[in-house]
C-alpha cells in the first residue's frame, strides 16, 4: 500500500474525466488523501501535467488502476482514524458514508519491482499496466529505410513487463532499437556506413520463398546510394534457442564478424551459404573494382576493448534508452491487421 485515497463513485453512463483527460478503461478518479512513508517517491499510473510523484499528488485527482484499489476493513479504518486523531491537533472529520456522498475511501497500491531501478524503466511499467488494463498495444512504424522493407512493430504489455524485469529480449525489442540506432546514425550522418537487417531476417521461420530471395533482400541492405561496394558494416541479429547472436557484414573487405554473448556457438551453415551468395552478387554488379576474395569468417570472443561481464550500471544505460525510445509511442487499440 502507499497511500489512503477517496475514490470517486460514477454513475452508470457517466463521462468521467481527470484534469480533461478521459478516463482510461480499467481505471478510477480518485483523490490522494494521505501518502505512507516510503511511497513520496512513486511514480503515479497516469502522470498529470506536471504531476508525476505520488506526493506531489495529494489532494488533487489522479488516474490509478481499479485492481490497485483496496477498501480497507473497519477495523483498519479504526485504527488510522484513531492514529490520525492522536497525531493531529486538528478536529477531527466524519468518515465519508458511501450512501450519502459520492466519495469512498480507500487503499491504493503500486506494484515496483527490484529490477526497476530507473525513472524511465518505472515509467515503462507504469506504461505496461495501462496497456494491460486498457487491451492496446503500442504500434510503431518501421519504415523502409530502417530494416530496407516496411514492417509494424507491436508492442505488447509482455514485451513492456519483460524488459523491465530483464527476461526475454524479442525481435520486437531489437526492431525498435534498431529503429533508434538509424536515428541516432542519421543525426551523425553516418547512413552509408551502417545499416541493419530485420532480426528475423536471417531465422529460418523468416517469410521467404527460398535462399536467393533472402540474399537478395541482404544485398539491399547492403548497397545504398554514396557507397562503392556497399556499406561498411551490416548488422544482423540472428535468434536460436533463446539466445541472440549477431553477423556484423563488412561486403567491402569480404569479412563476416561473428558475435556470440555466450562464445559457445559457431555460425549456422546455412547462414554462411546465404550471407556468402549475398556478397557474391555484390561483387558481380562491379566485378573489375571488386577484389573477388573469399569470403572470411571470424569469429569474435570479446568486442575490441569492452568488458568480459558488463556492470548493472551498464546494462541499466542500455535499459534506460530504450525504455526512454519507447515512451515516446502512443498506445492504440489493436485491431489485428498488421
């Protein structure tokens, strides 16, 4: 619990708004009454204008989500009134009744977990139970130029929930920071040096007809306009087991540079067959400027001077610009077209 709050009792069919703002489905209006020791701190569900802590909140009316709204039972109704009647030299108010105002007190609760540890990462989950309480989702656009074919990025109160608490990283999650490292390449204008592929371009589940149409959509990532051979380097996020790898694809020297987090997997044949047919063609759009050199593999056990195990500092800087990058999105309902 981190705080006593009235709650605002509407009427059926009522329109009830907070500060102008509609009511979000599967929450109530309620109005911070008394904040618990602890709790100043917390971040509200809804922020309001420059509202965004629970103590900055007292006595105004806020958004909170219906299953985080507690009626305490008498006897702890009892207690904290005798508590507040003790502690305080001001007289004492009746107790609301219920069957004559409009207005009924309460306990509300947050739910902050440990891994939790920024105001992005606390504001990404306040993000995620309003998706869950209001069935939406966040849809983002990928645009061509970011994976080199238009596609949607859903993301789910799952998705929301898992990057808090450090679980699961999907293909969406990596195709929303791909989508804000192309940002971040074009801010520096750097857009012929890098590029990105979709990270589940190179699965074997990837919607592709067969191997050549797979090379084909690598060697559009590839090439671009400005660039002799192609880009300098190509990243290529590859999933299996659980676990993320990634092929970063230098076309210009002929070199792939494999990445696995945990140093225990080779590359797949069949991604070596495709990724080489992809440098192939290349090579044969300009074949006098290309020096038609095989393709080399290596393999990378720890990136240039970066440490063995990353800090919780470090990993949280990652955390945090991502949940910063999501923020930004609005949540829709989906209907199911993607």
């Amino acid at each position: 619990m981190v705080a006593s709050a009235l709650v605002y009792m509407s009427r059926n069919g009522e329109f009830v708004s907070v500060h102008g703002a509609s009511l979000r489905d599967g929450f109530k209006k309620v109005t911070i009454k008394k904040v618990y020791n602890g709790s100043e701190n917390a971040l509200l569900p809804v922020p309001v204008g420059d509202l965004e802590i629970l103590n900055d909140a007292k006595s105004s009316f806020v958004q909170w989500p219906q299953s985080n709204i507690h009626s305490p039972n008498e006897k702890n109704a009892r207690e904290e009134e005798a508590h507040e009647s003790t502690n305080s030299t001001q007289p004492k108010t009746k107790p609301l009744d219920p069957t004559t105002s409009r207005f009924l007190g309460v306990k509300v609760s947050l739910e902050f977990r440990q891994k939790w540890r920024t105001m992005s990462l606390k504001k990404l989950a306040n993000e995620a139970r309003v998706l869950k309480t209001s069935a939406t989702m966040i849809n983002v656009d990928i645009e061509e130029h970011v994976l080199h074919r238009e596609q949607k990025c859903m993301l789910s109160y799952e998705d929301l929930i898992h990057w808090c608490d450090e679980e699961e990283i999907s293909a969406s999650h990596i195709a929303l920071f791909m989508r804000y490292l192309t940002e971040l390449v074009v801010s520096i204008q750097c857009t012929t040096s890098y590029g990105f592929l979709c990270p589940t371009s190179l699965s074997k589940f990837a919607s592709f007809e067969n191997e050549d149409d797979r090379s084909d959509y690598i060697v559009k990532a590839m090439t671009c306009t400005g660039c002799e051979r192609g880009r300098k380097l190509v990243f290529a996020p590859y999933f299996e087991g659980n676990h993320w790898m990634l092929a970063a694809i230098n076309p210009k020297d002929s070199v792939v540079y494999w990445c696995d987090p945990a140093g225990t997997r080779e590359p797949r044949e069949f991604l070596k067959d495709t990724i080489n047919m992809a440098i192939t063609k290349i090579n044969s759009m300009d074949p006098e400027k290309c020096q038609q050199k095989e393709l080399e593999w290596k393999i990378i056990k720890f990136m240039f001077k970066a440490p063995k195990i990353y800090s919780v500092q470090q990993i949280d800087e990652v955390r945090d610009i991502w949940a910063t990058y999501a923020l930004q999105f609005k949540a829709e309902v989906f209907d199911g077209n993607v």
